[in-house]
C-alpha cells in the first residue's frame, strides 16, 4: 500500500521588494526539499504577489509512519528557514482513498 502527505505551505517575505527577490527564495526551498526530503514541490497560490507564496508538496511512501516522519522533517526544515513567516498544514490518505 502507497500513502502520500499534502503538504500546504504558506510563506510570507516581509523584507522582499521584488517578485525576482521571491522567485531566488521559492527556488533556493523549492531545490532543497527535493534534495533534501525526495518532495514533489509547486508553487501553488500567490504567483504575482512579492510578499507571499503558497507551496504545495506532497511525500510518498510505502509506510504512513515514514510518510509522516518525511513530512514533519519537511515541516521543521521550512519553519527554521522561516521563523516568522510560515504556517503550515498537512494530511496523510492512502492510495485506496484517493484512487477509489
């Protein structure tokens, strides 16, 4: 059995004056929760906006614990690039779920 983790991540660039500014940093986060977490990742919400984006990444595996733990990896890796500009959510389903 497959499980997959959506993953809705919500930044906010206070210090950010340009949408080239924003692009560098979604590039830079993007890169390295691929590396990093093996995360599928796509800016999602918030394309012309400079001073906010919305991620979405999701994590798959054959176990829901280490779907989950991927996630929460995910999760603390965002907040420490982020400390006060991050909220995230997050929900686990089985492939049965959302095939059927």
């Amino acid at each position: 059995m497959a499980f997959v983790c959506l993953l809705k991540i919500e930044l906010h660039f206070p210090e950010n004056g340009s949408l080239k500014g924003k692009r560098k940093e979604l590039q830079s986060l993007k890169a390295q929760l691929q590396r990093r977490f093996g995360a599928a990742v796509a800016e999602t919400e918030h394309h012309e906006l400079w001073q906010r984006a919305t991620l979405s990444a999701a994590v798959v595996g054959r176990e829901s614990g280490g779907v989950v733990e991927a996630a929460a990896g995910v999760e603390r890796f965002v907040h420490s690039q982020f400390p006060d500009g991050v909220h995230i959510v997050r929900g686990v389903v089985s492939a049965d779920e959302v095939l059927s």
